[in-house]
C-alpha cells in the first residue's frame, strides 16, 4: 500500500534516483506498510545496522521520516544539506541535547513522522544491540503509536568497517503498532522502570520482524541477546 507523500517533488526527484539503484544493488523489499498511519503522529522505531537505514525506512514508508543524524554527516557540504532538506535534525551522539528530542515530540505534535533507533549506533554483528530508553520517551510524553521496524541484509550490504556498499539483498518489515499511554505522573523511579520495560517490548517487537523476512534463526538470536541484557540490569 502506498501512502501519501509529506513532499511530494522532493519524493518524487528521490525515487526517480533511488529506486533503480537500490532496486539493481539491493533489491530491496519492504512488507507491512499497512501499519504506516497514512497521516498523523507516528514513531518508526527501528534496528540500525547500516548508514542505509534511514533512507531505506523512508523510501519505504513513503512519507518524510524526521529522524535524529549524526551532526558529524549534517555538517558536510552535500550530505549535509541533503540531510537538512529531508528533515535531519542533528545531534552529537556523545551528548545528546535534551533539545533534539523535545524536537521530535514537537514534530509528532503536529502530526509528522519521526524515525528513530533505539540502539544508538549501527550493530557489529547485525543482531540487536542494547537499546537506549529514547523511544519510549518519545511515546510516553507525546502519546504516539511506535511502529517497530526491522532492518534485515543491511549489515552485509554496507557493514562498520567498510567504506562502501556491495550489493547484497536488503528487506523491510514495519509491524503492528504499540500504543503507549502518555504519561502523566512524576519521572521517578516507577517512571524509568516503565520506560525501560517499554523499551525492551519494542525490540522484541524488532526481534520478530526477522521471522516475518524469512529468519526465525534471528529473531530467536535476538530474543536470547535482549533476555540476557534484560537480565543483567
């Protein structure tokens, strides 16, 4: 299913240039759009394992993706303006400003798209990492639903290390929604531990999706991973 597009000419100058390219490099794939709100507020919450991913999440989602970037990248002559004119907002990943989620939430506030990944950083082995409770705060302080989305064959296409992709297959799965109440109360310690548990149901949620592209072997690798770092807190 198709959604309506948020930039309908920049959608369009970016498919005509996308699409034959990761169509013949990766052919790339993508199921569940149905779980996408066609409009209004939503959280795309994903697993990261390439510099891909947000581009891939957005061209499948078809609606613009206002996702966290690394500031390093939007400073760049060409990627950078790339980045800001699709809605980049820039962050230094060694000391997130409070500020760039308060963005977020005004971007759902009035009824965008926000992308974001839990992990922080990209996978080394291309199961899930340990998450950060980032997601659930976008959920709990703005209310909107959080649609997992897993990311599967970008970690051999364009893995930590290597300079440049090579082709390899690359698959999408954007899963049923979870809706989070707002919450209302004080941030205390009931507060981060709902926050955490929110967390970890996301990732779970990101674990299955690998079943649905075909490969259980990994949603159950991923599960084992997130019990184990469940436990250890």
């Amino acid at each position: 299913m198709r959604h309506a597009s948020d930039n309908p000419l920049l959608d369009r100058m970016a498919r005509g240039l996308l699409f034959p390219y990761l169509g013949l490099m990766h052919r790339l794939r993508w199921y569940g759009t149905e779980n996408v709100p066609r409009t209004g507020p939503a959280v795309l919450a994903a697993n990261h394992q390439s510099y891909y991913d947000p581009v891939l999440i957005s061209f499948a989602a078809h609606r613009r993706v206002t996702f966290l970037g690394w500031d390093f990248f939007c400073k760049m002559p060409v990627l950078g303006t790339f980045m800001r004119l699709v809605g980049t907002i820039p962050v230094d990943l060694d000391a997130p400003e409070p500020g760039a989620i308060a963005r977020m939430i005004r971007t759902l506030d009035q009824g965008g798209l926000c992308g974001i990944f839990p992990e922080g950083g990209r996978s080394a082995d291309g199961l899930i990492a340990e998450p950060k409770p980032g997601v659930a705060t976008l959920a709990l302080r703005s209310g909107a639903p959080v649609v997992p989305v897993t990311v599967h064959g970008a970690h051999r296409a364009w893995p930590r290390g290597r300079a440049l992709p090579v082709p390899a297959p690359i698959s999408i799965y954007f899963g049923p929604p979870l809706h989070v109440e707002p919450w209302s109360g004080r941030r205390d310690e009931a507060y981060q531990e709902h926050r955490r548990q929110i967390t970890y149901d996301i990732m779970l949620r990101i674990a299955d999706g690998f079943a649905r592209l075909g490969r259980p072997d990994l949603t159950h690798a991923c599960r084992r991973k997130l019990t184990a770092l469940s436990g250890r807190r």
